[in-house]
C-alpha cells in the first residue's frame, strides 16, 4: 500500500491503541471477549479510514477532465478519415481540435471543428465521431489527390500533406483548458496510409 505518511500515522496509533488497550486487560484481569470485541472495533476502524482514503482517490480520478482522440479509415476512399473522441472521465466536455494541416508547406485554411472554431460535445465516460476527407483538405489549396500522388518523390513523403494535429478540451461549468500533446502526422501517397511521426 502506498498510503500517505499522515494517513500511516494515524493507521498506525488506532491498531497501536486497540493491541496496547488488549494487552492491559489481560493484565488486569478483564473480561478476554470484550476487550477483543474492542480490538475488532478499534481494527474495523482503522480499515475503514483507509478505504474511506482509496474511495476518494477513485471519486477524484474520475472527476480528473481526460479525453482523447484517435484517427480510423474508412472503407469508401483511402483519404477519408474518422476522427473518434473518448471522454474518459465523469465530466460534460467541450472538445476542440485543429488539423493544422500543410501541403508543401503552405498552411490550408480549415474552419469549423477541425480548424479549432467550434466544439464538439461528450458526455461523461461517452464517445462521439466526426470525419474529414483528405481530398477536401487538398482541395483547399487548389490540390487533388492524383495531382499530389503524381509529384510524389521520396524526399517530399512528409512535405506533402503533413498535420500537426491539437486536441483540447474543458468541462463545462469551468474554465481550466486542458490541452494533450500534439499528434504530428503525414500522408503517404505512394502507399495510401495515414503515418503517425514520431
């Protein structure tokens, strides 16, 4: 167990008492099953001081705002991506999150969700879903798939579509943002695949 000093202490004194109390009476001839009974009291109490402590690092775990994200392909076209989120916790959440995405370098202009302008909603210990399509994202900056598939070199893999993705988030009813790391990611045209780079 890894319990707090205080809380050692306090553990500690109760069965420390309920052992020395025990000891006496058999000294001084008292009754042996009540001062038992006064052990298994003293004993009970000191269980429940520490369950009382483990019960509240439960409660305070769950109320501790967690959420995340993950990124899943759908079947109909190897650019189109679900973005899954998971509210880990038992609070309400606003979500945000902003693709920061880039062809060749030059920044794509996103707005709504996935250009961190509005939120999305989930509730305690809930999950929700949205999608993109990475051609829309292309599209954007007067690109398309095959156009960008066809300049493909190797020296260009993670220049092509790179995103730097953000995810943050905050429970209703506060004010404190809660912000996870970046999820950098590119694009491998010449295989098809979404890359995590890391």
């Amino acid at each position: 167990m890894n319990l707090p000093l205080s809380l050692r202490f306090l553990v500690g004194a109760l069965v420390v008492a309920g052992v020395c109390g025990f000891v006496s009476a058999l000294y001084v001839q008292s009754l042996l099953l009540s001062q038992i009974a006064d052990l298994a009291l003293v004993l009970t109490l000191a269980a429940l001081v520490v369950y009382c402590y483990y019960t509240y690092l439960i409660a305070k775990e769950a109320s501790t705002p967690s959420a995340a994200f993950s990124l899943l392909k759908l079947q109909d076209s190897p650019y189109h991506f679900a973005f899954l989120l998971h509210n880990h916790c038992k609070l309400s959440l606003q979500c945000w999150c902003r693709l920061n995405a880039t062809v060749y370098g030059q920044q794509v202009p996103l707005d709504g969700f996935y250009g961190g302008q509005t939120s999305f909603d989930v509730q305690p210990f809930g999950a929700a879903n949205g999608h993109f399509n990475l051609a829309d994202v292309l599209s954007k900056v007067g690109w398309t798939p095959q156009e960008v598939k066809e300049k493909f070199t190797s020296q260009d893999v993670k220049r092509q579509l790179y995103m730097d993705i953000e995810f943050w988030y905050q429970p209703y009813g506060l004010s404190h943002v809660v912000r996870n790391v970046k999820q950098p990611h590119y694009f491998d045209f010449a295989h098809g695949v979404l890359v995590a780079d890391f």
